[in-house]
C-alpha cells in the first residue's frame, strides 16, 4: 500500500549491524544522514537508547520520523 501510493523505500537491504556489547554507536548512527522522511528500527532499550542518542547528538534526527518496536519499551529508554 505504500508504494502504491507514491512511497519509496530506500536502503530496506541494507542492515545496519552492531556488536552486542558495543558502547558506542556514533558510525551506526551515520546512516540516519541521507535524505530520510524516516527509519524504521528494530532496537532494544539499552543498545537502541545509546543509538537514538549518537544520531541526535549528530544532528541526524531532525524531521524524521523514527518507528520503533516494542523492545525499547521501557521507562530507562528515555533517560
């Protein structure tokens, strides 16, 4: 339905991959700067909070839209 109505997805072969136990994230980050209407995600609420927060700092959140699951439900996600 939504490339029937004119959506394009763009990089949806391209998986952005992370160590399990990496602290930083500010690379994977880097791939919100393209031009973007929004990224889907698949994090969990530890890992992911880190990510959202290297792209933020990075200036790469502004105007998109970020679909996340329910893994990073949680109250520390936004700490």
């Amino acid at each position: 339905m939504f490339k029937k109505q004119g959506g394009k997805m763009t990089g949806k072969h391209k998986l952005i991959r992370y160590a399990p136990k990496a602290t930083v994230f500010d690379s994977e980050a880097a791939s919100f700067a393209s031009q973007l209407d929004a990224v889907a995600t698949a994090l969990y609420s530890k890992t992911g909070s880190v990510l959202l927060q290297a792209a933020y700092r990075q200036g790469l959140t502004e105007g998109i839209i970020l679909l996340l699951t329910d893994g990073v439900y949680s109250e520390d996600f936004v700490k």
